[in-house]
C-alpha cells in the first residue's frame, strides 16, 4: 500500500524545470509534482482535463480568451480541448492532476516535452 | 469557464464538519473540499480509489492494518475496497478527489452521511 506524499517537499526536490513526477495514483489519473520556471508551449489536451494546483510560488495560465494567475493553495483545471500556455515568471511548484493517458504537451513536441516513462521514474 | 479556487479559504469557510463541498470538476472526478473534527465512521468505497490532501490541520486515516497521519501538504490514497476510518483530533481542513459516483461513506448511512446533492449545494 502506498504511503503519505509530502508533495510539496517532492517537487523542491526536482532537479529539471517542466519535468513532471508521477508521485501517485487515482483510479485512472495520476497525481504529479512539477518545478517549473519561464514558459513551457501552447498546447492542449483534446480528451483529458487537466489540474493544476500552485503549492509554492505563482503560475500564470494563458488561455485563448483570458489569464489566469494562481498563487499558493489555488486550483484551476483547464477543460479538455483547451489551448494553455503555463508560465511561471520565478521558480514555481505545482501538483498536477490528470488522466494517465494525458501527453505532457498534447499534439506539440518541443526540446521540454517529457515521455510517461520519463514521469514515471523514481530516480 | 471556471474560476481559480482557493481551496483553503473555501474550506475554511464551511460550517459543518463532516460536510464535504464540490468545488471543481475533473473529468469523472469531483475536486471538493471539507472541514472535519472528530470521526467519520468506518467504511470503504468498492469502485474506486480517494484522494484526502490536508490544507490545514492533521487528519488520521486509520485502516485495518495501520494508521497513516497526514500533515499540511501531504496526500494519502485509499484504495477502492479498502476500509478507512478518518479522524482529526482536532479541526482540519481538506481537499478531496474522488470519482464522481463515489457514495460519501460507503454502503453505511449515518447522521454525518451527505448525499451528493448536498455536496453540490453552492449556498
């Protein structure tokens, strides 16, 4: 049976910006833990929402029709099919919760795009 | 389309204990926050998995083979079919991310047990 995630404390501890962690498991989604600075791509996912939960610091979501800014303790899910631009303008952590076949960057594929496995390690 | 949620404030704002509230939705997942205080009562959900993140506070999970303690910033998810009892000596805030079709506590109906019409009140 799994344990407790201090998920604060495992996304401080990533060493890479824009590198996603699987650090657990519901039902069909996974819980994922991000450090991120600067700005990933434009991207959307068709099928799967996606959430983002601001755990230290502050992430600006770009949307086609507006700007969403989310500090500490806040939460937005961006809808499926949903153009978004996550930028971070210092250090940000983040707790990420999505369907398991959710791709890192949907149909875009840039030099930060990251696999499943890649989020799947535990190194 | 949604707005941020601060889910700390939104919990804290809730009068009763026990009482979850939806505040987001995740594809088949409601997102929902709840302030508890003593105990719930034993039960499991056979279909599907339950994420408990404590805001504020600490809250004991106990299962049939131990006890996990959850701290500000730490997740914990019960396994579908297995029996939990969640306790907090004291005042603790939480979100919740369960499948849309989980039943509150279960197969057991208690005085605490809330339908999800309740859980969706927006009073």
């Amino acid at each position: 049976m799994l344990n407790p995630v201090d998920v604060r404390a495992r996304a401080a501890a990533l060493g890479e910006h824009w590198s996603p962690r699987v650090v657990g498991s519901l039902d069909d989604c996974y819980v994922k833990v991000a450090k991120v600075q600067g700005e990933l791509v434009w991207h959307s996912h068709d099928g799967q929402d996606e959430l983002f939960f601001v755990l230290q610091g502050r992430l600006r979501l770009q949307l086609p029709d507006r700007t969403v800014e989310l500090g500490p303790g806040e939460l937005f899910v961006v809808p499926k099919g949903v153009q978004h631009l996550p930028v971070a303008e210092q250090e940000c952590l983040l707790m990420l919760i999505e369907r398991k076949d959710t791709a890192h960057t949907g149909d875009v594929q840039t030099a930060l795009t990251r696999s499943l496995d890649d989020q799947l390690r535990t190194d």
